[in-house]
C-alpha cells in the first residue's frame, strides 16, 4: 500500500478516490436504466429512447438544482447576511482565506443557532456563499474558525456543490425511474410487456432493481459525501498550514450535544459535522448511512498531515 507522504497526496487520493466512485456511479446508473427499460419490454431503440429520456431528465434537475438550490438552502437554515459594516472581523477573515484561496470572497451569512457549525454553498466561486451559526463563532478560537473558514472555502474551490448537485440528481433519477417500473407492474405493465416480447428474466431483474438500485444509489451519494469532507479537510489545512486547529475545531464541534434546530435530513450533507446529533459513535455497517466520515477517521487523517505541509 502507498504511503501517503505529504498534504497534496491526501488532497490526490482523494481526488482519484471521489472520481472513481463517480465513474462507477454513472455505469450503474446507465445499466439499471438499461435493466428497466427492458424490463418494460422495449427493443434497442426503445432502451436508447428511455435513456435518452433519463439523461433529459437528469439534465432539468440538475440545471434547476445549479441555479437555485443556495438559495433554497440558505432561506430553509433562516441564514441572514453579514457586511462589512456589520461584522469586519468575521469578514476580513473570510476575505483573506479566500485570497489564499485564490477565490474571491462570497457572501457570507450567520444562522442565529447556538450550536456550533457551518457550510458552504453556490453553483461556482463567483457566487458563492457561506454560513457559520452564531455558536461555532462564540465557542471556537481563531485559529479553529480559520480552519473551519479554509474547509469551508475549499468546499467551494473543489466544487463540491455541483458534484453533490449531479450525484444526488443521479440518485432522484433513480428512485424516479424505480418507482415509474413498479407502478407500471401493478397498473397494466404486465400486459403491455407481454405485448411487447417482454424478457421474464429482465422483468425479474427490473424488479430487484427497483428494490435494491435506490438503496444502493444511496449508498454511493452518502460515501462520495463522506470523501469530499476528507477532500475538503486536506484542502483546507494547506490554506490554513494548521492541520491541528481544523481538527481541534471538528472535536469541539461534534462534542458539542446541542442540535442544530433549523438543519434537516436534506441540508445536513452541507454541514462541516452532521447537525443531528446523537449518532457520532457508529460501527461499520452504520456508517455506510453516515453523510460525513467519522470522527475518529478525520481527525486521525488531519494529525497525519501535521509536519507534511
């Protein structure tokens, strides 16, 4: 096994890591539409015609996800704007991460919560934005909230929101398309397969699929979630040079039992450490369910990076 040298090797393993996985995600988006549509009964055309409409599909969703889902976000989490005038500490510290960064400063906006937290969200650097509550700015030092800052900002430098945006599009086609095959069995598909020249053994593949390809679709959402938070991480401790002060910062963050009152289920992937507490100790099996890495596993690979940079 390699041994990973420096900050830039975590940032390129787990670069190489996340693409893989998205390479792997969109062949089996590709076979389970194939699965379906000949499960519905359609010849070769009539697959390249149902995946032609999943990509259309997938193509609306993520351009109306592209567009407007910051703002969506930012409306649901009751986030309210800083200035300059307003706050010039918490906004000169933004600004010079982002100049390190090599990106220009985006808006920024703090969530009246005392729970300790933050995100980052926007289609591109250019419009950006980013959201601390007003506990993680009471209870974190500065060096912490600089961390917390960098991770954050390289979220948006690494362009996680539109790969997040694409895979979950992916998983939302997928539950689409296995909710369509499951209804057409049971209004009148099972005719109109007949009909068509049906294959039994893909009607008995389409069916498991529908079954299974959701689950699996979001197996695989939740664990490029969880690399994209070591990405970030990485990236981040080589903005600030500080490995220590982004893993002092998740500590106290995730020791902290007090939940985030306006974070949901679909807003909590954005989140620096899941905001529904009560699940930070996870086996094995549990943490395939998780949208961040543990932890332990975060914090053991930031303290590996210490003296790397």
């Amino acid at each position: 096994m390699a041994t990973i040298n420096t900050a830039w090797d975590h940032v390129n393993s787990n670069i190489f890591k996340t693409w893989v996985i998205m390479f792997l995600f969109s062949v089996f988006v590709m076979g389970v539409v194939y699965v379906f549509a000949r499960g519905f009964g359609y010849d070769s055309v009539g697959v390249l015609g149902l995946t032609g409409f999943a990509l259309i599909l997938t193509g609306v969703m993520n351009f109306v996800s592209y567009w407007w889902s910051d703002k969506i976000v930012l409306g649901i989490s009751q986030a309210k704007p800083v200035s300059l005038e307003s706050n010039r500490q918490l906004y000169h510290m933004v600004e010079n991460i982002g100049i390190a960064a090599g990106l220009p400063t985006p808006k920024i906006y703090i969530i009246d919560d005392t729970a300790p937290n933050a995100f980052a969200t926007g289609r591109d650097p250019k419009h950006a934005a980013i959201a601390f509550t007003t506990g993680i700015l009471g209870k974190l030092n500065k060096q912490e909230l600089e961390g917390v800052t960098a991770h954050e900002l390289s979220h948006v430098g690494n362009r996680d929101t539109l790969v997040m945006t694409v895979v979950s599009v992916l998983v939302g086609t997928i539950a689409l398309l296995a909710d369509m095959y499951m209804r057409s069995m049971w209004f009148g598909g099972r005719d109109r397969d007949e009909d068509r020249g049906g294959n039994a053994i893909f009607m008995v593949l389409a069916i498991v699929a529908a079954i299974l390809a959701p689950l699996i679709a979001t197996l695989i959402q939740l664990a490029v979630s969880r690399r994209r938070e070591f990405l970030a991480d990485a990236s981040g401790s080589i903005l600030t040079r500080n490995p220590d002060a982004l893993a002092q910062a998740l500590i106290k963050i995730s020791r902290d039992k007090e939940p985030l009152e306006v974070a949901n289920r679909g807003t909590a992937h954005l989140y620096i450490v899941n905001p529904l507490k009560g699940n930070d100790e996870l086996n094995n099996f549990a943490k395939l369910f998780s949208t961040h890495p543990s932890l332990e596993d975060r914090v053991k690979a930031l303290r590996e990076m210490e003296g790397k940079l």
